[in-house]
C-alpha cells in the first residue's frame, strides 16, 4: 500500500535531514534538548555564536557547544554534528557518556542530591536505539503505513532524557519492541467466570475479548495477556495455585498476531487496540494499567459519550477513540480482596479500532511519526510533501491546525475536559492527495474533567476512581497547552521548518490565525488571550522529573518565550530569526 503525496510546484528541501544519526549522536543532542529547555536556558546560560549554540553548566563548570543546524523561534533547535566542551584552550568532541557524567553532576550540584540510576537509564536507552538501527533501515518494516509509522519511532521524545529506556532483559525487549517490528500472537487464558472482573460501557463492548479465541471451556471466560507481561507474572504464587486448581487454564499463544504499537504495551490486529499491562519500566513509568485507570477508562467513555458525539458533529474532522471494556483476574488475595497485582498486571483495556471513527479514503500516520526530526519512516511529512513548494506546506499545515486546535479548545473552554493531545496520542489522517483529512484523538488514561464542569459526574464515581480523573482548571490548561502547542503543533511545524527555514514565521502565525479565528469566535476566552498577547508556553520538565524520580502526573513545567505574539512574528520575519531564543 502506497502512501499518498501533496501535489505541487517541485522545490528542493534545504536543512531536513537525509539520514538517520547514529545513537552518539542522537542521545547527545536529546541531553542537550533537555539541558537547554530546563536548566541552562532558564538560568541563561546559553548564547549562538559562529553557527554554534554554547551552552554552560555554571555548577560543574563546564562549557559546551554544538553546530546550528536551524534555529527555532521556541528554542528547539536543530543542531548537527558532535557535542564540544572547551577545555585546554580549544574545543573536544565529548563522548555521549561523558556528556551524560557532565549532566549528572550538574543536576547533583543544582539539587544537592544524586540519582545513581540516571547514567544507567540513559546507556538503556542508547543500546536500544542502537539495536533498533541495527536491525531496521528506512523503508522497512511494516507494510501498512499506518502500522509502519506506529512501529518507525527509533529514536522516542526528543525532549526527554530517556526516551527508549526499558528495564527487563534485553532479549525480551527485542522480542516485544515496536521499533523492532514486533508482532506476536497474544497469550490466552481461560478464568472460570466467578474470578473475572470486567466493566463494560455497552452490552457489546467486551466482545472484541471474547471472539480472540474458540474452543474456552464452559464455565470459563477468555482473559488474553501480553505474553511478556504473562512470563513476568508467571512465578507469582497466587497465579501459580489458581493455574494447579483449574481456577484458570492456561490455553497457550494462539489467534492473530498482533502488532506492537509507539506505546510498547498497546498492540493492534488491524481490528481493536489492547492495553495492557506492563511491569516494565519505559522512560519515567511503569507501565502498569492501575485499577482506577481500568475503571477510569469505562467510566469515561460512559460518561462522554455525548460530549464526545457533540464535539465529532461540531468538528467533523476529529474524534475520539474510545474505550468501552475491561477484563481482569479477580483472584482473591490473603484479605479476600483481589489480589492487586494480579488484577493490575493481568488488566486490559478495549480500545475501539481506526475503522470505528476513520473517514473512508484516509490513510491513517501516527503525529509521532509524521513530525520526526528524522525521516525514520514513510509517514514522515518530508515525504507526504517531497518536493512540494513553501506555499503548498503552509496550504498542508492550515488544514492540520484547523482540524487539530479547535476540538481540543472546545473540550477544555466549553466542556471542561482536558485532552492529552501530545504527538503520539494523535493519528492523522491524510487524503488521497496526502492532505490533512481528520485527526483521530486517543488514549483516555491522559483525559481529565475540570470539577466546576463535572461535579455530579465526579461525585457519583468512587473516590480512588474521580481523584485521578480530576484536574483543577490551571493544571488542566497548562496540560492542554503543553501537548497542544508545545509538544505537537511546535514538533510538526518544526518538522515542516526543516523543509523550508524562511517559512518559521509564517507557520507560527497560522498558528496564530487559528488560535485568533477562535478566539474571536468563542468570547476571547481570558487563556487564549494571554496567548495570543505572547505569555510563555508551558513545557513539560521531563529531564527534572526524571531526575527527582517523580510520576509523569506530578511533572511541573518550565516556561518557554512564545513565537505566537504578533511584534515577535513580525520582528522574525523581517530579520529571518537573527537571534536564538
């Protein structure tokens, strides 16, 4: 299957790169992504001189630099070639491991305490970009671009400190790993029907579970289980009895395989996504489905579903995948009560498949891959606009921000729920021109509710559940406008960027039409006029809170200088960006 293209006058990129980096490469120039975005940008110590950032870590002393390859009116560089420090008089490649060295110190220093697992989270995720390029070239892969864009991301959040770090053997990371190509069959289990839990939001949502596999024995129910997640859980004791009683058979692998996803944990048939567990730690988090987001992710789709029905009439081109089902083992513990980490480790979340919400003639590409800093797979914009002229990208991102900004304004502003639109919960849908078409919205676990609109909803759902549902309305702003603006619309414009430089100020200030068609629509909601009057964006601090050893939910935010204010706009494009930010 072929991916579509954008039609138009023909025009050679200038600054996008044409290959993969190597791992060095790569896992340098996220450090320093993470160093300039929350430490030595907001402390000043950064300048651009001679096509190079420098950058200094002031504690430990040390002085670093890296080539310009384009500038960004956000800050988010693209740099080119190795990391420098200055040292003896002149300037000295420094190794990805001594910059990692370089960075732990400087945090030590700044927070007067250590994280002895921080060099090892970061050669973990240097040997798995490493295997992934080994094993995979561009062009490979899966055949469906949908799955291959879902499976192209070799090289994770350029932002984070950590992005493709795994805990668990090695062996069975490359056996599961999406970057990989995995694709496996899922391990069955059949669970006499007194010890399984589920909750459904509709009397057929649980049916995608039931039809994976014939021949479960009367009296039983089919519970499938990652097999990874299955082989972790494999020797805890109340398993190993309830598998010597009969309480659950274990039927063995077996139906369609499936295919691992961006997330590692969420696999797709080409029908239904399953979310399962992990205990397996990815980047910051164990990636575990805890109780209330099982019930979390019913209760939601449940109690949506109308505001999610308006939103898709009101928008066409967007919607919400959504989550009906879960199942899981109920095995009673030493208490009585459900053994927990069995309930957790063995919970698995229905998602509805693109064919429940996909326009026909779309083709499907995960945000993710679309708006790569590399060209790592076939979704990628640098080819769905190969060879297209700067007027044809800025006609390609008008109709991105029309179909993706407005719908997530409306559900925080009008409804008080808070999406999680960052790249990789977002799949784009393109025409058969290759032109934006649809955005589809996914995983539910980031969705929140601001109480002042949902009191009585969040009063009636169970306490453990509603808490991890709630975000006050300042926290769920920062959310929205962190993955809305910072962390996608920022990624892909700087995506589009690489292929034509001169356009920066133009691509923001669509961003800024978007944002002010909006505005003056709706009442000029207080928020979006601080934002169109240019107060910093939110950024999400993943290289501190990987640090402190935090939850991604107890994250805080450093504050970048907003490109969308009209005086910055007007002064970059008459002086094409003659300063870094």
């Amino acid at each position: 299957m072929s991916l579509p293209r954008v039609q138009g006058a023909a025009h050679r990129p200038t600054t996008a790169p044409a290959e993969l980096p190597d791992a060095d490469t790569v896992v340098a120039h996220t450090l320093l992504n993470c160093l300039l975005r929350e430490v030595s940008g907001p402390e000043h110590q950064t300048a651009a001189s001679d096509g190079h950032l420098l950058l200094r870590l002031p504690r430990r002393g040390a002085l670093l630099r890296v080539a310009l390859r384009r500038r960004s009116l956000l800050g988010a560089h693209r740099f080119a070639g190795p990391v420098q420090e200055q040292h003896d008089g002149g300037w000295h490649r420094v190794d990805w491991r001594v910059l990692a060295e370089l960075v732990q110190d400087e945090l030590s220093l700044r927070t007067g305490v250590r994280n002895d697992e921080f060099l090892d989270q970061i050669a973990s995720s240097h040997q798995a970009v490493t295997a992934a390029l080994a094993a995979r070239t561009p062009g490979t892969g899966a055949a469906d671009p949908y799955l291959a864009s879902e499976q192209s991301l070799f090289f994770g959040h350029r932002f984070h400190p950590t992005p493709k770090a795994r805990s668990g053997d090695t062996a069975s990371w490359r056996a599961y790993a999406p970057e990989l190509g995995a694709a496996f069959a899922l391990r069955h289990l059949a669970v006499r029907e007194h010890l399984i839990i589920e909750e459904t939001a509709h009397p057929a949502a649980a049916a995608p579970l039931d039809r994976l596999a014939d021949g479960v024995p009367e009296g039983y129910r089919l519970l499938p289980a990652h097999p990874w997640q299955y082989e972790m859980l494999s020797t805890h004791p109340g398993l190993r009895a309830a598998l010597d009683r009969g309480d659950v058979l274990d039927l063995g692998p077996g139906g369609t395989p499936f295919a691992a996803t961006a997330s590692v944990r969420t696999l797709y048939d080409g029908d239904t996504f399953l979310k399962f567990s992990l205990n397996v730690r990815i980047t910051n988090c164990l990636r575990k489905n805890a109780s209330y987001e099982l019930s979390g992710a019913v209760a939601l789709t449940a109690l949506l579903g109308g505001v999610l029905d308006e939103l898709a009439e009101r928008f066409p081109g967007s919607a919400m995948l959504r989550e009906p089902a879960y199942r899981s083992l109920a095995l009673p513990g030493p208490d009585g009560a459900p053994d927990r980490a069995l309930l957790e480790g063995l919970g698995v979340i229905v998602r509805e498949g693109l064919a429940a919400r996909l326009l026909p003639g779309t083709t499907p590409l995960l945000a993710a891959a679309v708006a790569d800093e590399y060209p790592s797979g076939p979704g990628h914009v640098s080819r769905l606009l190969a060879g297209a002229a700067p007027a044809t990208a800025l006609e390609w991102w008008a109709a991105y921000l029309k179909l993706l900004v407005p719908p997530v304004l409306a559900a925080y502003f009008d409804h008080g729920l808070v999406l999680e639109p960052h790249l990789q919960n977002v799949v784009v849908c393109v025409d058969e021109d290759g032109m934006p078409a649809q955005v589809l919205f996914r995983d539910l676990e980031g969705t929140k509710l601001v109480p002042e609109h949902h009191a009585d909803t969040l009063g009636a759902l169970p306490p453990e559940v509603a808490g991890p549902l709630t975000y006050d309305a300042e926290r769920g702003w920062d959310r929205v406008a962190y993955c809305l603006f910072v962390n996608h619309v920022a990624e892909v414009l700087a995506a589009l960027a690489d292929l034509h430089p001169k356009t920066e100020p133009a691509l923001w200030a669509l961003v800024r039409d978007t944002l002010q068609g909006y505005a003056d629509r709706h009442g000029r909601p207080p928020r979006l006029a601080a934002l169109l009057a240019g107060v910093p964006l939110p950024a999400k601090a993943n290289l501190l809170t990987r640090w402190e050893r935090k939850a991604d939910r107890e994250a805080g935010y450093v504050r970048l200088p907003s490109p969308l204010a009209e005086d910055v706009l007007s002064e970059a494009a008459d002086h094409s960006w003659s300063h870094t930010r």
